[in-house]
C-alpha cells in the first residue's frame, strides 16, 4: 500500500505528524476526520510498503489514539499563514462534476494522442487545479503503476465518481478502448448535467411560485379569515363569509395545531419505502420497473440506460468479443435491476442456444425499433447495426428530452393555475368582497 507522510490538527488545536499505510490519500483524510483531525498537508512518499521504526504506527485506529511527544506542538497558535490557508482550502474545497468532466475530457484527448496510461495520469496530475482531485489522480497513478486496472483505484472513490461513470471506464479497459469510453464517459457527465440544468430552470421559478401562493393561502385562511370574521361580529353585521371558505380556514387551523402528525406519518412512510428499495430485491425491482415505466420520464430512463449497453456492447464487439462475453462486461453500465435482468436472461438465452433477444422483446418495454434492429444485426453484422442502433438511440433521447422540455412546463402551470384559481376563489374574493364593505349596511340595519 502508498505510505503517506502527513500534518493534521486536533480539535484542541495541537498538531500531529506522522507517517502512515493507506490505501488511498482519500481513505487517509476520511479516516482523520472521523477522529477529529484536520489535515493541513498530506504527501505520498512511496507507493510499496516500508520498514516502520519503533516510533512510527502503520495501524490507523492505533495512530488515532497514540500521538508521540515530539510530534506535538503544544502551543495551539503556532500556525503558519501558509497552514492555516491549507486547512482553510481542505475544509472548503470540493470535487464537483465539472472538474470530473475536465478531467475526463483531457485524459481523452492524451489517449487519442497516443500517450499511455502512465504518461496520461502524469500529465494530468501536474495540469488538474482542484488538489483533491489531483490527490486521486495521483493514487490512481499509483495503483496503475503498480500494474492495477485504473477502474479498481476509482472504485475506492464510489462517492466521487458516479457508478455509471466507473463502469463505463471498466469496460473501456477490459475490451482495449479506453479513449472511446473516456469520450462516452465525458458525455454522460455532460448530458445528466445539461438535462439536470435544463430541468432545474423550469421547476426552480414554478416551484417558486407554487411556495408563494401556499403561504398566501395558509396565511389568508388561516389568520386572515377570522380577525375579518371577529370585525363582522363586532360590528353585529349578518352578512357571513362563503361556508366553503370558513371550513377551509377551520381546516388550516386545525393542520396548524396537530401538523406534526401528518409530517410523522409522511416521514415514516417515505423512510420505510426507502428501506426497502435499499435492502428489499424485489421492492428495488418494482421501483425500477416504475423508473421504466412512469410518465414523462420512463422511456427516457430506458432509453438512456439501453443506449449505455448499446455502446459497450460495440466496444466489446469491435474488439472481438463474444455476445455472450460483450453482454457479460456491458451489463456493468447500468444499475437498473429490470435492465440486469434482461441482460442476464440473455446470457442464459445464449448459454442454452436461444436468441439473446428475447427477454427484450418479451419484456414489453424495449421498442419494436430496437427488437428488429438487432434481430436483423444478428443476421447480418451485430457490430454494425449496434452503431446504428446507437445513432438512433441518441436521437431518440434528445426527442423525448425536447419533448420533456415542452411538456413540463405546461403540467406546472396547470398546477399552479389550478392554485391560483382555488386562492382567488376561496380566499382572496371573500376578502375583497368584504373589504368592499357591503357587510356595513346589515350592521347599520339598512
């Protein structure tokens, strides 16, 4: 394992120097925050394993609860400018998805300009900005040196890099064409952040807008309401406010006393639902058959998720592999378990000597486009119409996202017109109603 020789401050402000075995530099800061240390530097001074002195520790727990004498600065104000900037910077610095995709897109460039793996990682070490991700790059480097695959290292960093995106990587490795899954991997970073931005701009002001007019609501009904309903009273008027908007206020008061109930009951049940998709096969199944199959977004969903499998597959294909062993290696670009189970179905289908097809076209999900597609492939040549299929793939997919962009605007209108409506009608036409002040003649007995 990488020996890392590293400077971190405790809580009480002493700090503490050491040099330690880890699996990764991420790993190490990981585990010296869980003990309340912050590290202020960290350097990887070997990538194999070292003789330990007596008054070194190469056991983390043990190194959490030793600390030698002479490795402690007793005066917590001892901080240099440059320290204190570097504690500042590993607090606050973070690995967002576009340093993930720059990263991507300029190791993608070296490949296709013939550097290797080793050579590749190096240069990108020196170029990367954000130190956290150039602290990865530089264990990968490591690992990749060391003769492991680059998709192990990234493995360790599963809360970085989406699962999709270290799979994807996996298959460029295995099938010998690492820069064509670089390049998908960088436009699938790209596509879920474009998607993810372009939904945001149409729910973020709508969403706006529906809070504004449920405080409006809750605020008029609730509070409103009766301070008019007490003046009328006062006055000894007999004119009402509509019954409908009475009852309606008696309702938000009453959420208002027990709305802890209700909030409990919604918890529990989406906590519950959440516990078993995480732990429950066949309720992760259901969920996902749903992700398939919803409004909107289900073929969307599939779409994406067959496309990744679609262009594995060609990798896999055009660097000779198998059905059976392309499909093996694919399946690893999806998550879905209604997608796995389709691709496993057609590993047996191959195993058994029936169309790998199948499961697909019995499923009753994938497209009748998609069936006759690679039926004919199989016919034909697989890996050519898997190209095909990829082209129409994609522009199936910006179809369904332009049309999700259209639509979607006009579902949240409707909602927040239908809110609109039921505002004016229950609350505020009351309000102006009684502000106009024809309720003053019955007090006056006119």
């Amino acid at each position: 394992m990488p020996v890392y020789s590293y400077k971190a401050v405790d809580k009480n402000g002493i700090i503490i120097t050491s040099k330690v075995q880890e699996k990764s530099k991420q790993n190490l800061i990981k585990k010296l925050k869980e003990n309340e240390l912050t590290p202020i530097h960290i350097t990887q001074t070997s990538f194999g394993k070292y003789n330990t002195k007596r008054n070194r520790t190469t056991n983390m727990e043990e190194l959490m609860n030793i600390a030698s004498e002479s490795n402690r600065m007793e005066n917590k104000n001892r901080f240099s400018k440059k320290e204190k900037f570097k504690m500042m910077i590993n607090s606050e610095q973070k690995i967002t998805t576009r340093d993930i995709i720059i990263f991507t897109q300029n190791f993608y460039l070296l490949k296709k300009a013939g550097f290797n793996n080793i050579h590749a990682l190096t240069t990108l070490v020196s170029a990367t900005e954000n130190p956290s991700l150039r602290g990865i790059i530089e264990d990968v480097l490591a690992g990749v040196e060391g003769g492991d695959y680059m998709y192990s290292k990234l493995e360790y960093y599963s809360d970085i890099f989406p699962y999709i995106y270290i799979n994807l990587i996996k298959v460029g490795e295995l099938s010998g064409s690492l820069d064509e899954s670089l390049k998908q991997a960088a436009e699938y970073l790209e596509t879920s952040t474009n998607l993810s931005k372009k939904i945001k701009d149409i729910l973020i002001p709508n969403i706006i807008q529906f809070v504004a007019l449920l405080i409006l609501m809750f605020v008029g009904s609730a509070f409103v309401v009766p301070i008019i309903e007490n003046v009328i009273e006062e006055a000894g008027s007999t004119d009402r406010l509509p019954s409908y908007t009475i009852a309606f206020s008696n309702f938000l008061q009453n959420v208002q006393k027990t709305w802890y109930i209700p909030t409990a009951i919604i918890a529990v049940i989406v906590g519950f639902l959440v516990y078993k998709i995480k732990t429950d096969s066949r309720s992760r199944y259901k969920w996902d058959y749903f992700l398939y199959t919803m409004p909107l977004f289900g073929k969307l969903n599939f779409d994406i998720d067959f496309s990744r499998v679609a262009n594995a597959m060609l990798l896999n294909l055009r660097n000779g592999m198998r059905i059976q062993e392309a499909l093996d290696v694919s399946k690893n670009v999806v998550n879905n378990y209604v997608m796995l189970s389709l691709l496993e179905a057609s590993i047996n289908n191959i195993i058994v000597g029936e169309s790998w097809v199948k499961p697909f076209e019995d499923s009753g999900i994938t497209s009748t486009m998609i069936t006759e597609m690679l039926k004919i492939g199989m016919q034909t040549d697989l890996a050519e119409m898997m190209a095909k299929l990829v082209e129409f793939l994609n522009m199936d997919i910006n179809n369904a996202i332009n049309n999700i962009v259209k639509v979607l605007p006009q579902i949240l209108y409707g909602i927040v017109g239908v809110l609109i409506i039921f505002v004016t009608i229950v609350v505020l036409v009351p309000c102006i109603t009684m502000y106009m002040g024809g309720w003053m003649f019955s007090a006056a007995g006119v």
